[in-house]
C-alpha cells in the first residue's frame, strides 16, 4: 500500500465549515501537509509530549473537526507542527 501523508491510502480532503474549530482544523491539516508529516507520525509525537497516547483517529478527528482537542493539548500539537500555539488559532 502507498505510503500517503493521509494516512493509509485516503486521500485528504477540505475541512467544510467555518466555525473557529474548523479554521484550526484546517490550518493542522494544510501546515500537517506542508510539513509531510504523516498523521499516524503527528499523533504519535504529540502523545510523546502530553505523556499519554493519541491514535491516529483522534489526529484526523482533530483535524476534521469532529472532535475538539484539549486546551492543553495545543502547545503539544503545535509543537509537532513546528508553530507557536497562536499559530493554530489566530
């Protein structure tokens, strides 16, 4: 199987909808990309930072805009995504 920056052969799609948390969606996603980061590889570093795991299918939640992360995991996935927190939100 390919080895696809979206992860298992899925082809990355727009995050649809304008609320804050889908602009934050959005912007992990395209800087996720930007950087050629693999999901499963952001997921797994920024369980490395927070001490505790996080699955893949909670990174593409995140980034789908399904499910909030917690507030205090923002510097953690801002960190993999090599951004100041401010970054993701503003």
């Amino acid at each position: 199987m390919a080895n696809t920056l979206s992860g298992k052969g899925r082809k990355p799609s727009k995050v649809v909808g304008d609320s804050f948390r889908h602009k934050v969606a959005d912007r992990m996603r395209t800087r996720r990309l930007e950087l050629q980061l693999r999901a499963e590889d952001a997921a797994e570093q920024v369980g490395r930072i927070i001490g505790r795991s996080v699955n893949v299918q909670t990174w593409y939640h995140w980034e789908k805009a399904e499910h909030p992360f917690d507030i205090d995991t923002l510097p953690a996935i801002a960190k993999v995504l090599r951004w100041q927190p401010h970054q993701l939100v503003s």
